[in-house]
C-alpha cells in the first residue's frame, strides 16, 4: 500500500437542539404550567491516536465528517437526547492542524491519546427556563447554537528513534533488514524506496529502538525534485541520523560529494534539522579493499569537516553493524535519562523538535506557493497519489 502522509479533512460538530414550548395539559388541571423541555447537546468530534493504523488513505477517500446534532426537547420536561460524539481514528503520530489559522492544535504522539477538534453546539432552553414570578406562562424558548466547524491538516511523521538519509541505492533498505526484521524492497536500482518503512532493533531482549527507512533524496529534493520533499518531513521527529554514503556507487558518482549533496539539501529544507545529532556511515565496504576504503573515507572526510561519529559497515553481510547498533542504543539511552532528569534538557528537546516542524512546514507553503505563480497545477507537488517509474536496466 502506498504511504499517505498526510490529508485535509473538514469537520462539523453537531448543532444543539432547540427549546420546546410546551404546557401542561391534564385532565382536572385547567392551567398547567410551562413544561418544555431543554433540547440535547450537539456531539463533538474529536480525534484518537491509533497505533494500528499506518496511513492517512481512508481520509483520502472521505473528506468531510459530521457529529449527531442534538434533539429537540419535548413536553413533560423531557430532555432531547444529546448527539453522539464522533471520534476518528489517526495513525499515532499525527500533527493536527487549523487550516484557517495556520495554527497547531495538537500533536497525538502515543496511542489512546484524544483531542477535542469541534465542540459540540450548547443545547437551547424549553420554555420552563423563562417561567418566573411575574411570568407564569413564558413563551419564550432559545435555539440549539451551532457547532464548530473546521477545516483541518493532518500530518503524519513517521515515529522513530533513527531516521537514514542518503542518496538513492545508499544501502538504507539493506541496512534496515540488517539490523530489524523489517523486509522493506531491495534491488540493484535507484528509488527502491517509495515509501518510509520502520524497523523494531533489538540490541538486547529488554533494549531496542526503531529505526525508519526514509527514502533516497536527490539534488534539488529541497527545491520538490524527487520524492525528497514529501520525506524529508519525518525527519523530525528522529533524535538521531544516520547519513549513509555509499563507498562504492552503481553510477560512479563521487562518493564525497553525495555525501556533500545531502548535507546540502538538509540546510536548504531546514537549518535546524541540518543541526541535529547525526552521524556518518560509510556502506558497502566488502566493494573494496581496505587501501580504497580508506582513501575514499579520508575524502568524505574532508569534503565534510567531519569530526563526528563515523562507521565503516557492509550492510549486505551485516558487517559492523552490531557495533553501530550497540552504540545508537547507549546514545539513546542517555538522552532520555537525560531528558527524564534535566526539566531543561527536556524543555530544549521539545522547542527543537518545533522549530523543525514550523521549518519544514514553511518550507512546504513556500515551494507550494512557488509553483502556484508558476502556474503549475500544485496537485503534482508533495501529493501522495501513486508513484510510477519505469526502470531501465
């Protein structure tokens, strides 16, 4: 199934029902009073967080959802049954956001997590409300008020603690098999990847952490060539990056300067996200002797400024891959002790993680109002419709 990142979806919560006007009338009792009930609040929509969904698809299809209004109320003072609330369900993950004020509303980052989206219309009020002394027969009722309407966006970024960025045929789907026992497609062409795919990695039986797969980027990903743009988004959330090189590529292309194209892309999209923890790892070294490996290594290098952690694997073979498992594990480890005992730490972790959305989010509008001068239909920007490619080997 194809990976649905993210839908505009319109929500109506349900009106309140009206007042009843309504008296008394019973046999031996010539003047009844007023007896009219009130009306039933409108239902209101909310939003769950469900862990056994992966996409958006099914709000592809179905754009606009509408709670139960409320009932009338009746004689007798007899309360209108209120309107069911409409709960959908949402991949857990998901961003909501208000389209007509650009405005986050919530973030559903674990199961069973719920947000109110549109509340409910107030029930209007039976004609027994307005009875008073110096009015004993009221007339008077009030209307059900509407209930909220909203047009909203929602988001989905993939949950992981590790993302993989590189070129495409870095090696990322084989790594992910190395290391999980995800089986996401692997093949001897580019663009394997057309949609993210997450892998459990069980360092011990009670330590693991999950890694997602995102697909390859091209030059220009940050410009909307490519699929790049679509994913680069669920970057965010990741604590760690893997920058994958490949040591030895199908076409020949210096493995320095892809390294460099994709540090490149990630400042363009969003400086702060080019500024999250990240470390280098260089695949597919069974390709070439230990001489070669370290020329090109030393070229990435210095292409780079690197200074940071750097890993010579082959995924293929899962050749030191259980060190590089091993010590993402006890970095994580840390940073969430970290962040569990230091409110500070916690505090920066979250306003970092924003500042990334709100930069990947503007990155987006930019590119989308772009191309609208342009004239250019915006259907075929950042869409999630099929992807077709014809592969020529």
């Amino acid at each position: 199934m194809k990976f649905v990142d993210e839908a505009t979806i319109q929500v109506q919560a349900g009106r309140g029902g009206n007042g009843a006007l309504s008296f008394r009338r019973e046999k031996y009792i010539a003047k009844g009073g007023p007896d009219g009930g009130d009306g039933g609040d409108g239902g209101s929509v909310y939003l769950l967080a469900d862990d056994a969904l992966n996409t958006m698809v099914d709000y592809r299809f179905q754009r606009h959802y509408e709670a139960e209004s409320g009932k009338r109320g009746g004689s007798k003072n007899c309360t209108g049954k209120s309107g069911d609330d409409l709960v959908l369900k949402v991949p857990v993950g998901t961003t909501i956001i208000d389209q007509d004020i650009q405005e986050v509303l919530g973030d559903l980052a674990e199961h069973g997590q719920r947000i109110m989206v549109a509340r409910g219309g107030f029930h209007g009020l039976g004609n027994t409300r307005f009875k008073s002394s110096v009015n004993r027969t009221p007339v008077q009722t009030s209307p059900g008020s509407d209930g909220e309407r909203r047009e909203l966006k929602l988001e989905l970024k993939v949950l992981a603690d590790v993302g993989l960025l590189g070129l495409p045929n870095a090696g990322k789907s084989t790594l992910i098999r190395a290391v999980s026992s995800a089986k996401p497609k692997v093949a001897d062409y580019p663009f394997t990847t057309l949609v993210p795919n997450l892998g459990v990695v069980k360092v011990q039986s009670h330590r693991s952490f999950v890694v997602a797969d995102i697909p390859g980027l091209i030059e220009g990903a940050s410009e909307g060539a490519g699929l790049g743009i679509r994913f680069l988004k669920h970057l965010t959330r990741n604590r760690l990056l893997l920058h994958l090189v490949d040591l030895a590529p199908w076409d020949d292309l210096d493995p320095a300067e892809a390294a460099v194209s994709i540090v490149r892309e990630l400042e363009k999209f969003s400086p702060a996200l080019a500024a999250r923890e990240r470390w280098l790892v260089l695949n597919k070294a069974d390709m070439l002797d230990d001489e070669e490996i370290a020329i090109r290594r030393q070229k990435i290098v210095d292409a780079l400024e690197w200074d940071g952690p750097c890993y010579t694997i082959a995924a293929v073979n899962k050749t030191g891959t259980s060190k590089l498992c091993e010590d993402i594990m006890v970095y994580l480890e840390h940073r969430r002790e970290l962040e569990d005992n230091d409110q500070e730490a916690a505090e920066q972790e979250r306003l970092s993680q924003d500042l990334m959305q709100t930069q990947a989010r503007e990155r987006v509008e930019l590119l989308r109002s772009q191309r609208h001068i342009q004239g250019k239909d915006d259907d075929d920007f950042d869409d999630d419709d099929d992807v077709e490619v014809e592969y020529v080997t």
